[in-house]
C-alpha cells in the first residue's frame, strides 16, 4: 500500500476521458483502490479519482465521515468502478467544493440535488444507490474527473472562486473538504 502522489490542474492527464475497466477481481485493480484509499485518506479527502494519481481508468472512491460535521450525511468507503449517474429531477444546488489537484482553493458550483448512481465494486458486484445533497455532489464531483473535468469548469460565477483561506477567512466552518 502506497500514498500515490496527486496530480495537480494543469497537468494534462486530468484532463483525458478515462477508458471503462473491464477485467474485475485483479490484483492490478485491488492494488489500484488500496492506493486509492489510502491516497484518500492520507490527505483528509471524501474522493479521489484514479485519474489524479496517473491512472486513467473510470474507477472513483469516496467517503464522508462526519464526526467533526454531523450536519453532513456519513458515507461509508464506497468504490465505484465504470460509474453511471441518472439525475433524478432537474433540481441544482450550489455547495463550495475542493478539490486534491486544487489544493487550499474552493469554489461554488451547482450539482444536481438527487442522483441515482450505478455502476460495480471492485468485485463486479452492482452497485445502485439513490442518494442527495453531499453524498450525490461527491459523486458527482468524482465522476467528472473521469471525464477530465474539473469543478472550475462548473462554476457559474468565477467571483466565487479562489483560495480558502482569503475565501473564508471570516468564516472558517464553510470550508469544504477536498476530492
Ligand atoms: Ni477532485
């Protein structure tokens, strides 16, 4: 196991579409989601994409604990591997993100407030959840960077943008953690 290093915007490997994996249950794909984790982990992040440390595969871990900000829906480690994301109405709502290839910035963006995810564990099982608020903006979040993109793509107003400590400093609670 292994904390694999980060890649940061601007470099162009975050910005490729990531093929689908088709071979479940290997030793190259277990290896892969345990660097993931502990990546994850390692540097406080609720998701990391296999694209930011180099792997362009359509493979995405998230987890939200929410001991230190109950007002946050938990979720426990989940990875999902050739996701596919329906909305479930067209209703958005904007949240400030952060990202690990955007380390210490964050921005507003709109995501679709319900989702229903798809797609398989790292075992080929299915995995098929209807979730909202935090967790559908995670998922969201991770499935564009197997798409190359990056949430300042998605921001409607690039005032609401920037470094967080000149962002919040008034306000350090509406920090939010990185993906
Ligand atoms: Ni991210």
């Amino acid at each position: 196991m292994a904390e694999r290093t980060v890649l940061k915007m601007g470099d162009p490997r975050l910005l490729q579409k990531s093929p689908p994996v088709d071979a479940f249950d290997t030793p190259a794909l277990h290896a892969l989601i345990r660097d993931m984790k502990h990546t994850m982990r390692a540097l406080d992040g609720v998701g990391l994409a296999a694209p930011q440390i180099g792997v362009n595969l359509r493979v995405v871990v998230f987890e939200v604990d929410n001991s230190n900000d109950p007002e946050l829906d938990a979720v426990p480690f989940t990875v999902l591997v050739n996701p596919e994301i329906v909305r479930l109405s067209d209703a958005m709502e904007e949240d400030w993100e952060g990202c690990l290839s955007l380390p210490d910035m964050n921005g507003l963006v709109p995501r679709f407030t319900s989702i229903r995810y798809t797609g398989k564990d790292q075992f080929g099982n299915l995995v098929d959840r209807r979730v909202s608020g935090f967790h559908a903006r995670v998922v969201q979040h991770e499935v564009d960077h197997l798409d190359g993109i990056l949430y300042p793509r998605r921001i409607s107003d690039l005032t609401q943008f920037g470094f967080t400590a000149a962002l919040f400093s008034d306000d350090a609670d509406e920090t939010q953690a990185a993906q």
